[in-house]
C-alpha cells in the first residue's frame, strides 16, 4: 500500500520491515496507527529506532492493538504487571539466555499473543541480535503433498520444556531475571497446525521447537520426526530476517505467523529489554 504519514522499508525479502516518522511517546493520530497497523499485517514484523519509551508510553501503545496478554511463571515489573523485564547481565556467562530457540510466544495458552512488543533499553556493543520467520511462506513453501498432511494435523503445545519445576536451573542462570516454575507448566493445549490468519486470511505454519510437543493421534516417535521435519523446513534462513538491535529500538511482531529467536553472542555484557503483549484468539 501507499504511506502517506510514515515511512517503510524492508530489510529482507521474507519479512521485516523498519517504520520511520512515528513518534511512539507521542499520542498517534487515526491515519498514523493505522498505516502502522497496515505495515504490521503487510511485513509481520516492523521496527522503530530511536524511540524513548516510559514503561506507561510503551503500555499506551501496546494496548492501541487490543488488551496485554496474560503472562504466566516469568515475574513482571512490581509497578507494571503488563512489562516483563528481559534481563542477561554480564557476569551470566555461558547461561542460556531467554527467548533463545525458535518460537511463537506463549503458544502453550489456549490463546496465544496476537503480537509482542520488544523494547530495548540497553543492548550490547555487539551481538544480541533476534531473528524472525515467516510462517506464511514457510506453509506456502511446503509440497503439495505436506500441504495436505499438515492441513490436518493437530499439534500438542505445552509450557513443560520451559516452565516446570525440571526447568528451573536454567533460569536460575540468569541473575537478573525471576522465573518461578511449577507443574501447572505440564498442562497441555491443542492448535491446528496450519492456522489461518484472522485478518489478512492467509495460512500458516504453527508448530515451533519450545513449546509444540507432540501430535495428536500420532506416537512421541512418529511426532517429533514430523514435528522436526516441519521445524527445519520453517528455520531456513531465506524464510529469516535479522535485527541488529540499537538502543531505543523497538519491534513488533504478529505470533501468529511469526516465529523468533534470540541470538545469544554477547557474554560479558548486559543486555535490557521490556516486553509486552497483546492478547490473542484461539487458533482456527
């Protein structure tokens, strides 16, 4: 579409795209959100730099999209229960760090986040990038054949590869950062795996590493040797696009045909981040 009020430009042939002209502290104008909003159905995942966003600022533009999602085991702000505070500090060496394997946030919920926002309020000299996929073309790219496989296919998601009480070590690894664990984690939820989009129409892939843990009415075998042949397929890099993250930059991305992962390169530094979400609908 034609921009009249910002400017956009995208940084890779799959997905992504930067938006300029858009004071985000600011109260936005009708015209102006929704050319935002159209960039964010258009490219599924878009970026602003050199915002100065207040946890409120950032809350006030997070809920022009819909309400915040819910947020369970990872420990918010004390004053802004909608903000979680994504935190690697420097001396949490060779720690896992949050966010990093490929996946669409929180797909264990029975409704997923529709979108995230990621704010940056201190990044590394270097490194601590994120990586985003298209899950559009990541469907659109499969044969024929596993178009008609996957069409019918239920996936099995779950939170217990990340939030049970057998995973509590590894967030115990990063100092700046409260995850509290428990079995509530091994509760489990069902998603189509090819979800259509409810308002751009189009398919999507919707399995991811973390949190898809089997299919229904398939054995734990035969599931994961699906499931990883159809995560490898959404994981190549010409489905990919990479943020090089600056301070006062902020990203937005539609879970519901986007997957990420972040790059954990940056040992020795300290690294900041505000995430909200917005909340989502069941998957059909």
């Amino acid at each position: 579409m034609a921009y009249e009020t910002i400017e956009v430009r995208p940084i890779a042939g799959a997905l992504g795209a930067e938006i300029s002209g858009a004071d985000l502290s600011a109260p936005l104008g009708n015209q102006v959100f929704a050319e935002i909003h159209q960039a964010f159905l258009d490219h599924q995942v878009i970026f602003f730099r050199d915002q100065t966003l207040t946890p409120d600022q950032q809350k006030a533009f997070t809920r022009r999209f819909g309400p915040f999602g819910e947020t369970p085991f990872v420990t918010t702000l004390d004053d802004h229960p909608e903000i979680i505070e994504v935190v690697k500090q420097p001396g949490d060496r060779t720690a896992y760090n949050f966010g990093g394997n490929w996946h669409s946030d929180f797909s264990f919920q029975p409704q997923p986040p529709m979108a995230t926002l990621l704010y940056s309020r201190e990044v590394p000299p270097y490194g601590g990038d994120t990586l985003f996929a298209n899950m559009y073309l990541a469907y659109e790219t499969l044969t024929p054949g596993m178009k008609r496989i996957a069409d019918d296919l239920i996936g099995v998601h779950s939170a217990r590869r990340s939030y049970s009480p057998a995973a509590q070590y590894q967030h115990d690894q990063l100092s700046g950062m409260e995850v509290k664990t428990d079995d509530s984690a091994y509760a489990t939820v069902e998603h189509p795996v090819v979800r259509t989009h409810p308002e751009t129409g189009r398919k999507a892939l919707f399995v991811n590493r973390v949190y898809t843990v089997g299919l229904k009415d398939f054995s734990k075998t035969e599931g994961a040797a699906l499931l990883d042949l159809l995560c490898r397929h959404a994981e190549r890099p010409e489905l990919t696009c990479r943020f090089n993250w600056t301070e006062g930059a902020l990203a937005l991305w539609d879970n519901r045909c986007v997957q990420h992962f972040a790059v954990n390169d940056y040992d020795g530094y300290r690294r900041v981040m505000h995430r909200t979400t917005v909340a989502g609908e069941r998957p059909v």
